[in-house]
C-alpha cells in the first residue's frame, strides 16, 4: 500500500508551512477514501494506514499535524495505538482525534480518557469533521 500520496512535494517540503499533514488510520477502504478526499480538497496531505503498528512508524517518520485513529482496528486496538503514541516524548504532543462508530454513552469520556484529544462518531458529519481537523491541525 502506498502511504503518502504522490504530490510534487515531498512530506518534509509540505511541513515548510505549505501544507498541513493528516495521518489517518482507518481500516475501512470507503471510510479511507471519504476522509482522505476530504481532506485534501480542503488542502491537508495526508499520510494512511490501516495498521495500527505502522501508524507509529508513519508518525516517527513524518511527524503529521494530526492523527485521525479509528478505534476499532484489526490487529491492535486504536486505543492502544494512541496510549504508545501518547508515552513516546516525540509523538505525544500530536493530536489524535478519534473517528468510530462507537457511540454508546460513555464511549466519549472512555475515548478521552485513553489519550484522544477529540471525537468523531461514525458516520461522520462532513461540517463537523472539517471543523475538528482545523481545530487541532490549523488551517490548511
């Protein structure tokens, strides 16, 4: 799978304060598409996995303005993946929105405790999901 998307840039020249970076972690192709189409017609690059484990390796490597993580992941749970996230010094200060379908009361509160910084509930809202990314990524 081809994580970066092909541009004239590279990640490192976007990071030059062109172009804001989203690293999404969603295993469902559909859901993939719909946010990563979304964000870059309102101007982020995007960075995508469907691992869990090569979410931290994406996030060392490119240091993205925001993770998208969805928490419902096939080999390690989303959760998980952000709790490394949060205890590794160079990655904890990035903000991790989570995106699922979770939605029973006290999904939120479990969400946020477990290092999230915001969530998202399946299906998403497209004027909510854009405000969220601007909120802890900036504006593109």
């Amino acid at each position: 799978m081809d994580n970066l998307d092909q541009s004239p840039m590279s990640v490192a020249q976007m990071k030059g304060g062109i172009m804001k970076t989203v690293l999404i972690v969603e295993d469902n192709e559909l859901n993939m598409k719909l946010f990563n189409d979304l964000l870059e017609a309102h101007g982020y690059a995007t960075l995508k996995t469907a691992d869990g484990i090569e979410a931290i390796e994406l996030a060392r490597a490119h240091h993205p303005d925001l993770i998208l993580m969805d928490i419902q992941l096939p080999e390690v749970s989303g959760l998980e993946v952000t709790k490394w996230l949060k205890e590794d010094d160079d990655l904890k200060a990035i903000p991790v929105v989570a995106v699922t379908a979770f939605a029973m009361k006290g999904d939120e509160e479990r969400i946020r405790e477990g290092g999230c910084e915001a969530y998202l509930s399946k299906p998403i809202s497209v004027a909510k999901f854009l405000e969220t990314v601007r909120a802890y990524a900036g504006a593109a």
